[in-house]
C-alpha cells in the first residue's frame, strides 16, 4: 500500500505540488505533469516505458508528461515534485519541445542535481510565508527550478516517445468513455467499436499499455464509485450495485470482496461515522481509534534541509517587518463583566502513586502556593501500584487503602480536592491480565468479575466516609474509567457494551453509599466525529438506564485523530499530526457545549480535567516559547467559557513513556523532570494576577481592573506551520526549536485607556520570551550541554524568571497611552497602579 500526503501546495502561486510518499506499490499511472522524485530513505523499483531503475537514498530522477510508470518499494520514502508545465506561460511550441533526461543513475551532472535539491528545500522552507512579497520570492524559485531543467536535462525526444505519445492519446479516450459511461455495464466489443479496432488488438493494447486486463480495470473504475457511496449514503447494497454498472448485487459483493477481503456490509460498519441510534444497541469501538502509542513525529525531510541556504546566504525572507496592533479605546471606568477564573478549577498529576514521589509534592505545593487550585486529576487509583487487592492462598480477597489515604492526605494538606477516577483495573481482578498501557502498566481491561469490582468500589467509598467525613467528600467529584472512546489498545474495551455495564455497576456502587456524591461521565475525547458520537449515544444510554452523569469530564488535545483517509477509504496510522487550525480550541468547545445543549445536558458543569497541544511526550515545542503562547492565547480567548481547564500535566516526571535523561526532551509537565519551571508555568502565574472585572479582550490582549489598578495580559502568537502540522520536522532540531514560525516578526501594540484618574501611575511589565522567562532558552545560552551538578540546575532555574520592567507613566486628562513591541512568542502580564 502507498501512503501519500501533500505537504506543500502553493495554490494559484506557482504550478508545482510537492508530496511525500511513503511507498509500498504504485501501479502503472501517467499524468499531464511532469514528476520529480527525490529519494530520502530506502530504495524503490522505478520502471518507466520498457526501462527499469533501482532509485536509492538522494537519488533523482524526472518523469515526463505523459510517462506511463509503476514503483514497488518495500518502505521507501521520497518526495515528490509535480511541476505543470502549461502554468508558466509559456508558448505551446515551446512546451511541446520541452522533454527532460534527469536520473542521477545515469547522469554525472553533480552541479544540477545539487542545485535541484537547493531549489527544492528554500521552496519546502519559504512555502508558510503567507504574504505579497513571499509569493514573488516562491515564484522566483519555481523558475529557477524550470530553468535549472531547461539549462542541465532537456534532451530532444526520441522517435520512439512521439509515438508512445500517440498511444497515450488513444489511451485516454477510452479512460474518459470507461469514466464517463461505467454504470451502463460496458464490455470490450462496445469500447472497440468505439475506437475503430478489433477486439484482440484492443484487449493487447489496454493490458500492455495499463498492466492490467480491461475487466480488472473496469472492476476497480465501478468498485471505487460504489464504495463512496457505501460510506456517504444508507442506501442498500442492492441499490448500490445497480447503480454503479454491476449486474446485480451479488457480482458487486463478489467484485467487493475479491478487493477488501470483507462483505459490503462489514465494511460499512467499521468505518468512523456516527453512530446509528435507531438500533438501541452500543457502538463497537474498532481497534483503528485513537492510540496514543502512534504519535510520533518523523524526520524524513532532514535528507533535504542540510540543502537548506546558509543564513549568510540567504535571502532575508524569513526576517519579517513588525505587525501592528491599534486597539479600540477601553473605558477603565465601566462596570465590566465579572470574571470567574475557571482555569484554576482543576490541576493534574500523571497517577496516583506520583503524588507520593518527595519531588513531585514539592513541585505541586509550589504551584499551589503560587497560583492555588480547588481540584486535582490524577490516574491509577485503584492501579497495582497502589496495592488496593489481594488474593491469599484461600482465594479470600482483600482490599487495602493505606497508600490511597497517604495521597489523600498530601492532597487535602494543600488544600486540594481529588476527582475519584475509579481506575485502573487491578490486575488480579482483570479479565486480560496483559492488555497494559504506558511505562506505568495501566491494566485497562474489564473486570473478570463485576460483583468483585461492586464492592471494591463500596468498600474504598464507605472507608473514604469514615475517614474523611460525608460533608467533605460531598465535595468532592467521582467517575470511572479514562476515554473508553479510543482504540482498545489504549483504554477502550472493543466492546462498548462491556464498559456500560461497568458505568452502570460503579455509578449504583458509588450512589447506594450516598446519592449525594457527585459522579460524572468517563474522561471523554470528543475531537473527532466519531468520538462525538460516541459521547451522544453514551449519554442517551445513560438517560434510558438511569444513571444520568451529573458532570461532563472531558479532554482536548489538538492532535488529528481522524485517521480515516477519504480518498482511499481507509484508516491509517498516525503519523504526529497537529491540527493546522489556530482556532481549533475554541472550535472544540463550541462543539462540547452544542451537544451538551442537544442531548439537554447544557445545565451540568463541563470540566475540561486534561487539555494540551498534544498528547506526545516527545514534542520538541513543548518546551519552548511557543507553548507559554499557546497556552495564553487559548485560555483568554476562552476565558470561562467552560468550568474548569485542567492543564496536563504538572511534570515531566510522569511515567506514560520511558523517562529521557535530557532536560529539555519535548515533556508536557509545566516543570522539567527535576523541579525547573518551563515557561508555559508562568503563564498560570500570569493569569493568575488578573483582576476580576474584564474590560476589553482582543487578538493579543486581554485587560481586566483590579481596586485601584489595570492589569492586561498581552502575547504575540504565531500558528506553526503546516508541514510541522503534518509531523515532519524538516530542519528542526533539539537545539533549533523555532523553525516552524517562519514570520519571526514582533508585534507593535498600542492600548487607549480611558476615564483613569490623572496624575502618575507605575507601570510594571513581566515578560516571557526568548530572552526571559524561558529555561529552554536559557540552557540554550548555557551551551546547550547536560547539566550535571545541583549548582548549575539551580543557577538554571533562578536565571530563568520572567524579566521585569518597571517604569512611570502620567494619566493627562483621565487618558493613558500603553504601547508596547512583543517579540514572536512573547507572552507579557503588565500592571499599571494608579494614584488613588
């Protein structure tokens, strides 16, 4: 199978697309572009006519317009340019003479290839520049790369190419009569006399010029109509096959089966759509859904960035002129609109048995006494680890809670209440001993025995009320289980009938030892249509059982998890892919308060327990300027529009994955392994500092009143680009982090202030950038080397503080101009203080 992705398409600005393939077989194909190929790894068979190549890592070589070809690899990935000749303008003459011999297996033209590959990583590098001048720049590239194949590769064409020409021409006639009558059951006497032939020599023709026999390929032009129409439309299988050319439905499923080894029926049933509710019966969760495990980004594009311009080189593109910013006049005197602060509702820890580790109670009292929480989420409370059961050598079952109290008693020292996440399953109580997750060994299969599992739960309730009293856990939250909605490789349980029964069981448990405790849904994903409807026909379910949740728990990541490919019709894995939308975030909670309004549960609070850019622990931005941006721009541009915004995760020292001696390894934590706040950390601290009367917010600003002074939160947010989007870090590297913000450009803001009272005011401004505020970045300036001693992880930590600016300003006549230049990715909390 092939795996294919556009990574660049310049749109109406230059005629070329670049691709990068993934390749297993490619059958025999032609098009009108010409086509670049540039291997990065492996090796592929490339025939192209009569002609066979063996094309392996940095070989080139250029198909022409019209070039019947295949490819077979075995895991080979390459790039590839397709470069339509009829946008350039030129002359039809011009271009009919235009035919190219470019293969680095035969040519020795050294100083060609390299300037190809050249042209190739300035377009990869200089394509997310969205702007007038940066479009001039693109097609300057794209000339210069026509005219490298003009000067170097264009060779006359050979007799032998003029009459294959001639063939192609025949042959996309009978492709454009196949596609534009295959519902009406043609045959091969039909085409021929179509074309004037006979039939042998028109059944010779089509297999030696499309390697395939015409009923194959007529087979695939009407199988291929069908089955989108098998995924957009309920109609029936008979209907379907009538429609699209087949005889009758059962030469359709025969044709159908033949291809994907399944029945139409099974086929449709497996794809991601929402559920269907008029059968009553829960939804089958496939083993394609979300897998956490398969988020890995890749580096395939590293073969062509060392090609990349050296900066003394280059030709300044990428250094752009200031953005300005001129708000609207803010009245300081209004009323405003009172703020909530719903971002502090909830903090999070990766599992319960961490929050016994001395360093990561350190790290939680810090973030406490800084900032200040109400709840925590933390995983694994009934977990091995925990050792909650056991089994002695009578078979009696025995249940412990000594190290569950120590958690609660840590957490209640600093004033923090636990959302009781009933999980994970004891392996001793579990029906698959070995379906674990992470580094930690989640066991996240079913209970063998749900009676068992009853009264572990009554009995860690009724042990929870006599220690702690009814008053304070009515304060506090339950549920059960952590996204039952992904694959079953991660938490879900392939049967989804299997987990309502759990929710059920549990939900009675926990509400026979007191109605009043307050239990919610699972921890649900809801980024992708599926998963939404998941969560619909979970809550309809739980309304006709009884159990209605009294909150909504739920997760955001702005990782792509549909990996439901629409051209091919198939899942894929995942690959590291990002959402390419900046206003992805704010698009999702939308989504969650509109099924909460249709489904009637827009009364109950929703509490976002985990969100983050991704859930990869391995993402190099995570620890960069960008996520204290990412995080500022987010949360104020949805400032308590949900009940809670549950950060994951406090540290890096979490054991979802192995743990990486580096520092700087891409973590989600707010603090490095070792206790060093990242700069995101003072962003909550930010926040945090704002007053509770909101007067004005807007793209980059955000300005609150507090007694007697202003306090606004500003950032300079730039989107990555779209080829980081797509996984591929091209030229990033551990220590060259920032390359997928092409703009580099700073932001000139200007904020009226009015109706303040005059005379002087002291303005303070703490900013987070690249200078300040970013351990990152100062270990950068350290020399970007392993830091070994106590001394230099202290100097790091206290070298890293956010800067502070303080300087005086008037208010002449109740007026007050603040102007401010934030670098790209600079986050900056500034207050002014007024004479009262």
């Amino acid at each position: 199978m092939e795996e294919r992705h556009e990574i660049i398409n310049f749109n109406n600005i230059v005629p070329i697309k670049i691709f990068m393939h993934k390749l297993g077989t490619v059958p025999k194909h032609w098009h009108q572009s010409l086509e670049l190929l540039y291997v990065l790894s492996g090796s592929v068979q490339l025939v192209v006519g009569d002609r066979s190549f063996t094309l392996e890592e940095e070989d080139m070589f250029l198909i022409n317009s019209n070039s019947v070809h295949e490819l077979q690899a075995g895991g080979c990935v390459l790039v590839a340019l397709q470069i339509n000749l009829s946008k350039f303008g030129l002359p039809q003459e011009q271009l009919n003479d235009l035919y190219f011999d470019l293969s680095t297996k035969t040519g020795d033209n050294h100083q060609g290839f390299l300037a190809l590959k050249r042209i190739i990583a300035n377009l990869i590098q200089d394509s997310h520049i969205l702007d007038e001048a940066a479009s001039f720049h693109i097609k300057s590239l794209a000339y210069a790369l026509l005219s490298e194949l003009i000067q170097h590769f264009k060779v006359e064409k050979s007799s032998r190419e003029i009459t294959s020409q001639k063939h192609l021409t025949r042959l996309s006639r009978i492709m454009n009569y196949i596609n534009d009558h295959y519902r009406e059951q043609l045959s091969l006497t039909r085409i021929a006399e179509e074309e004037y032939l006979s039939v042998p020599y028109l059944s010779a023709f089509f297999e030696r010029y499309m390697g395939v026999n015409f009923t194959a390929y007529y087979n695939d032009v009407r199988l291929s109509h069908a089955v989108n129409e098998l995924i957009s439309s309920d109609n029936s299988v008979e209907e379907i096959a009538q429609k699209h050319g087949f005889s009758d439905s059962r030469s359709f499923v025969r044709v159908f089966k033949k291809k994907y080894n399944m029945l139409p029926s099974q086929y449709r049933k497996q794809l991601p759509s929402g559920p269907d509710l008029s059968s009553g019966s829960p939804l089958s969760v496939s083993d394609n859904l979300v897998n956490y495990l398969e988020f890995d980004q890749h580096n395939y594009l590293q073969q062509i960035a060392k090609y990349l311009d050296k900066p003394e080189n280059s030709s300044g593109l990428l250094q752009r002129s200031n953005r300005y910013l001129q708000a609207e006049e803010i009245d300081c005197g209004c009323p405003g609109k009172t703020l909530i602060h719903t971002f502090k509702t909830f903090t999070s820890v990766g599992r319960a048995k961490e929050l016994l580790l001395a360093d990561v109670q350190e790290m939680l009292r810090t973030l406490q006494r800084e900032v200040g929480y109400e709840y925590i989420k933390f995983h694994g409370l009934l977990s091995d680890d925990m050792l909650v059961c056991s089994v002695d050598e009578n078979g009696k079952w025995h249940f412990n809670f000594v190290y569950v109290d120590k958690v609660m008693d840590f957490l209640l020292s600093i004033g923090l209440k636990p959302l009781i996440q009933l999980s994970f399953m004891p392996e001793s109580l579990a029906s698959q001993p070995g379906k674990t997750v992470f580094a930690s060994r989640f066991n996240t299969s079913p209970p063998k025995d749900i009676k068992l599992w009853n009264r572990l739960v009554t009995e860690l309730v009724t042990h929870l009320q006599q220690r702690y009293g009814r008053a304070r856990i009515t304060e506090w939250l339950f549920c059960v289980w952590n996204e039952p909605d992904t694959s079953s490789q991660m938490f879900g349980f392939g049967d989804d009938s299997l987990f309502y029964e759990l929710y059920l069981n549990t939900y009675h448990s926990v509400k026979a030892c007191d109605s009043a405790l307050r239990f919610g849904t699972p921890s649900l994903l809801m980024t992708s249509d599926y998963s939404i409807g998941w969560a619909r026909e979970f809550i309809r379910w739980t309304r006709k059982h009884e159990c209605v949740p009294e909150f909504l728990n739920l997760h955001f990541y702005a990782d792509n998890f549909d990996n439901f490919d629409l051209h091919t019709k198939q899942f894929t894995t995942y690959t590291g892919k990002l959402s390419e939308d900046a206003t992805r975030f704010h698009a999702f909670i939308d989504s969650v308060k509109e099924v909460a309004a249709e489904e009637g549960m827009d009364t109950l609070p929703i509490y976002m327990t985990e969100w983050n850019l991704t859930v990869s622990h391995r993402n190099l931005i995570n620890d960069t300027c960008f996520k204290s941006c990412y995080l500022a721009k987010n949360l104020l541009e949805n400032y308590d529009r949900l009940d809670s915004f549950g950060y994951w995760v406090l540290t890096d020292l979490i054991e979802e994955t192995q743990h990486r001696s580096e520092i700087f390894h891409g973590g989600l934590g707010l603090f490095t392994y070792n206790g060093i706040k990242k700069p995101h950390y003072y962003v909550f601290q930010f926040i945090n500092r704002l007053g509770d009367q909101l007067l004005a917010q807007g793209n980059g600003f955000f300005v609150t009143r507090s007694g007697q002074s202003i306090r606004i939160m500003l950032y300079n947010y730039e989107h990555y680009n779209k080829l980081f989007a797509s996984g591929e870090l091209f030229n990033m590297t551990a220590i060259n982090r920032y390359t997928p913000f092409p703009s580099h450009s700073n932001l000139e803001m200007s904020i009226p202030l009015k109706n303040l009272p005059d005379g002087r005011c002291v303005i303070k401004e703490y900013v987070i950038n690249r200078k300040s505020g970013s351990s990152f970045d100062k270990w950068m300036e350290f020399g970007a080397m392993p830091l070994q001693s106590a001394e230099d992880l202290d100097l790091l930590s206290h070298s890293s503080a956010p800067a502070l600016k303080i300087r005086e300003a008037e208010v002449d006549g109740g007026e007050l101009m603040y102007m401010a230049t934030l670098e790209l990715l600079e986050v900056r909390y500034v207050e002014i203080l007024l004479e009262s």
